[in-house]
C-alpha cells in the first residue's frame, strides 16, 4: 500500500470511530507517537505499539466522546495530515469541550512510522 | 527566539497578508519547501531562500486573491502548523476556488529550515 493508499484506509476507520483499529493496523512495531505536550511535566514522546495502545487505552478511560468529525487526508510525499474535531468530555473535569486536532503521520513501508500531534482551535 | 515565538509572528504576518515579508524573515538560507505536487511532473522541492522566493512570486503573479483566513499556530516541539482557507482566483481558469491548505513548519535556531504543504478539504 503506498501513502495514499493508507491515509485513506486511516481515516475511513477513524470517521468510523475505529481509533484503536486504525493504530493496531498501521502501527510500525517501533512507530514514535508525539504529543505537544505531556501532563506533569512527562515525556510527550511514547516509542513502540506497546506504548501507543497504552496512550490510546488511557485516553479511551478518561474521557467521553459525544462525536468526531475528521478531515482529510490530505498527502504530501510520505507524510499525510488529518483533522479531528472531537466534541468530548474529560472524567476529570466534567466540562465538555471541542479539541481540534492535527495529526500528522510519517509513513514508512505501508506503516505509520511516527504520528504527532498539534492541538489547537 | 522560540518556535512558539516564531510560529505566532509567522501567523500575525499572514493574516495581514504579509506571506513574502513572513517568508523574507523567517527562512533559513538552505529552507526546503516541499509542494504535494508540481505541474507537468516537475520537481515538488525548492531548495534554498531563492527557489522559495522564486515560487512565492510566481503564485502571486498567477492567482489573484480575494480574502484568507489563517487557523492557528499549533505548535509540536520544533514544529507547528497553520491552516490557510484561501479564496481565490487562478489567472489561467478564471475559475474562482476556496483552498484549503495545511503548512507544516520546521524550526531551526529561529528560522524556517522545512515548510510542506498539504491541499484539500
């Protein structure tokens, strides 16, 4: 599959809300997943599908998902963005909001070799 | 200055429409600025603070615009990325379009070392 050929399948499963389908296909075995930011000051870098699927079961446990609208993809060479407009609410503060986010994906032999994350709205 | 610090005067510079005066500050000598595509096949990449300028003029002198809006920064480590709605016009159709387009910035000691941009929505 070349690049397009998996931005395409991505986003078909994320506008299906399949998030956690998406990354156990597409995932590399060492894909690196960055985040803008981590809380308390943590490492915003997680290395390994190990440690993906743990963010995604992290974030999946703590916050509610009324609806998701995603754009995209749209390609540039080996790399491809999708927007996420996610209507949620965090457990922890119970206040539902609108995350707008960015994701930009490297891939590399039909994999995501490192995705990140830019968040913003 | 930091890439927060780069990415918000690069934003206040387009929303006034200043993209060649942003470019002029904030590219690096050896910038790379990578297209999703070229016309007639030709090469995606520009490299070096000439080739982008060079491009830049060629856009202007070929579109005419009629109104942007710019989303953003959304900043990642020493990247972020802006998002332009642009309302315009390319001189060889006369057809008057809406482009949706994605710039992802990388920063390096203060100035722009890569800019890829990413159409469609």
């Amino acid at each position: 599959m070349n690049t397009q050929d998996v931005a395409n399948d991505l986003v078909t499963l994320c506008k299906q809300g399949k998030f956690a389908e998406a990354g156990e296909k597409y995932w590399a075995d060492d894909v690196v997943s960055v985040e803008a930011g981590a809380p308390g000051g943590g490492d915003p870098v997680s290395r390994g599908k190990d440690a993906a699927r743990g963010k995604g079961e992290w974030w999946e446990a703590n916050h509610e998902v009324h609806g998701v609208e995603v754009e995209g993809p749209y390609v540039n060479g080996d790399k491809f963005v999708v927007r996420f407009k996610m209507d949620m609410t965090p457990k922890e503060s119970g206040q539902r909001v609108t995350m707008d986010e960015t994701g930009l994906y490297t891939i590399r032999d039909g994999k995501i070799a490192e995705e990140r994350f830019f968040y913003g709205g």
